[in-house]
C-alpha cells in the first residue's frame, strides 16, 4: 500500500512553463544524465533506449511552439486537489472564472448532506447502489472497516485459510478526503465527467463521508452538515497512516523516491515460500476446500430481486419496465450530454420509432452505436429488455 507521492512543488514548476516546451523538456530529461526512472526503478538509457523502450535524444535547444497558458485557462485546467488542501476551491467557479452571486460577490462553494444524497441518488445510485452500497460491476463506497485490511486471503494450503478479505472503501481505506473530492470533480459522473460545480462536489462528497460515518473535527455529518473549504481540513480518515513506504517527504521530495526503490528492491516482499512442482499439499485436499456454514437449500432457488432501495414502493403506480429502466438505462437515456435519446423527448423517440417497433426492438437487444446489447446488463431477457423499451417509448409520447 502507498501514499499518494508529493507533487507541490513539481506541479508549480509544470505551472510556470509553456506545455509544448515541458512536454519536450520531460522526453528528453533522462537522456541528461543518461538514466530513466520507471515505477522507482533506475534504468541506464543505451542507444537511444532504456530496455525496450525510446526515449528522445533530439535536441530541444529553441524548440518552442505556441504560446504560454493565461492564468483563467491555467486556472480552468487546474483542478487536482492535495492532501493537504491545495487547490480545494474556496468559491464556485466556471471556465477558470469565479462565479458571482445575486449580490455581485463571489459564491462560496459549500454543499450539504442532505443535497448530496439528492445528487447521489440522481446520478451515482443507477451504478454505485443506494448508500454506496455497491453495483455490478461498479465499486462499493461504503462500508467495511479498518481492520478488515489485515483480512487477507491465505493459500488453502495454510492451516487456517482464510475466507472474508479485506473491504476496501472510502471509510475503510482512503487515506485523504481530497482524494474523493478531486476524483468526483474530475472523472464523475461517468457519463458527463467534469459537470459538477463546486459546490456539487462538496455535497457529493459530504453524503459519502456521512454513510462511511466519518466525522469532522470529532463530529457526527448529519443531514443538515454542510461541507466547504474551511472544515474540510479537519476530515482524518481512518487509515491516513495505513500506507507505506513513505513517499509524502514534501522537505526533500526525492527520499520519497529513494523509499520507494528500496522496499521494490527488497525481494522479501515478493515472497519466501519453498517451490514445489508435485505433492506441494500434504494434508487431505477435502479439509482444505473453503466451505460457507450456512444452509442456502430454502433460499437457493428463490428469484433475485431488482429492489435496489430500502423505502417500499407502491406496485400500482410502477408501470412495466420503469424499474428495470432506472436500474440499467437511465444513466444514459436521462442525461443529453451521452447523445442517446432522452426518456420524455418526444421528437427524438419518433425519429428512432420511424424504423418500425421491431427494428427498435433488435437494436435494444443486440445493442446499436455505442450502446451495448441490452444496456450492457446481459442478465435481462428479450421480453424484459421489449417491456422497457415499450415504457421509454410511452413515456415519451
């Protein structure tokens, strides 16, 4: 496990240079000494190449195409987040700007719980399940503790394998609470990433810190928390000291390095054990078989359920396929910016219904451009997949 390396001080230099001339200076920087770094390993650079791989040997001396960043671009682009606090925006901004109020003042950037879980459950939920509790193929948010790091799987040759691993979550394993902010902001939604104003990125990140139960300066998030530059300081997660070697050596950036090339040149890391290449198990293979101490036969066969949240729902007012469309469709067919058509948009579902009903249904099912058969969710039947596409289609009229 490894901390996040510090970049203060490199990223205000990769700031105060043009990016054509950087991205020359950085090809060419390890043939200077004649030596190239590549996952905190140490490579002699030979004819032009480090192993298999080139590197420029051209000369950079005058290269310079196009023109130095303005500080509103600069600052439009600028928008990782560090640990301890760098770059955490104090105002909301847009296109580099910072936006303004009703008053003429700059906006402050603050989002609550409360508004986060409404964020949440309108564009995370469809893929991260309610309360961060996991979707497939989607991680799990929340959840899980620190002591189920040290749950790791054993070989079933040990004398007591183990069967739970560890559970990695926001609450669990995160070292930083900036991490999540600057992830949010920069690559979520997954379908329209970088959407999200400050203040959004705020209240998204207070809803995820209150269901991970972490608390600010010692107090509990409940939903009237609200979430800004100033308090976001006080946030320690649980295992800001569960990673190693240490590379956040911000008063001489290159130990971090040094660290890391140490415990990747440390072969006891890699494991000791004794090779074997037959009768490597001595013991009865039967008592080494991880088996579950519940009884499943009286719910085994039972059909899986598609409720994804704990309020009941009134039956008489879910029309067919509605369930089933917020569950596998909506992330895309209710959001403009993917491109596919929107449920409730008139014109744009009688241009698709133009085609006759049964070519929308083949296109649905075997998948059309860069929808995927079936939404990507493989599990629905034909007759399930034709219900949701007959309610998109009425819900459109």
């Amino acid at each position: 496990m490894f901390k996040l390396e510090n970049t203060k001080k490199l990223k205000v230099t990769l700031l105060s240079v043009g990016l054509s001339a950087l991205l020359a200076i950085s090809a060419n920087a390890s043939t200077k000494n004649d030596v190239a770094v590549d996952g905190a390993v140490k490579y002699p650079v030979k004819d032009g190449k480090y192993g298999p791989y080139h590197v420029n040997t051209q000369s950079i001396k005058g290269y310079n195409v196009g023109r130095t960043a303005t500080q509103t671009e600069i600052a439009a682009w600028n928008k990782d987040v560090m640990y301890d606090g760098t770059g955490l925006p104090e105002f909301d901004m847009e296109k580099g700007k910072v936006v303004l109020d009703e008053n003429g003042k700059p906006k402050k950037a603050e989002g609550s719980v409360e508004w986060g879980e409404e964020l949440y459950d309108a564009q995370c939920a469809m893929c991260h399940g309610d309360f961060g509790s996991g979707g497939k193929g989607y991680p799990t948010l929340a959840g899980g503790t620190k002591e189920s790091l040290k749950l790791q799987r054993l070989n079933p040759a040990d004398e007591h394998p183990n069967p739970d691993s560890p559970v990695k979550t926001i609450g669990s394993f995160w070292p930083y609470a900036s991490t999540l902010y600057w992830y949010i902001q920069d690559s979520m939604p997954f379908n329209h990433p970088k959407s999200l104003t400050n203040s959004e990125t705020y209240a998204l990140t207070a809803y995820l810190l209150s269901v991970n139960g972490i608390t600010i300066d010692g107090e509990e998030l409940d939903d009237e928390s609200v979430l800004n530059k100033e308090n976001f300081l006080k946030i320690k997660m649980p295992n800001e000291d569960g990673f190693y070697p240490e590379v956040n050596t911000p008063e001489n950036p290159q130990q971090g390095v040094k660290n890391m090339t140490a415990l990747l040149s440390d072969p006891k890391i890699y494991g000791t054990g004794t090779r074997c290449m037959k009768d490597c198990i001595k013991e009865d293979v039967k008592n080494l078989v991880l088996k579950i101490n519940v009884d499943l036969k009286d719910s085994a066969g039972q059909p899986l359920s598609t409720q994804r949240s704990w309020p009941q729902t009134d039956t008489k007012t879910v029309k067919a396929g509605q369930t089933e469309y917020e569950t596998n469709c909506a992330s895309c067919h209710a959001n403009a910016a993917i491109g596919a058509p929107v449920l409730g948009d008139k014109a744009a579902w009688e241009k698709v219904t133009e085609k006759g009903l049964d070519k929308v249904y083949e296109n649905g099912i075997n998948g059309i451009n860069a929808m995927p058969p079936k939404g990507g969710n493989m599990d629905l039947s034909d007759e399930k997949m034709k219900e949701i596409i007959n309610y998109m289609i009425d819900s459109s009229k």
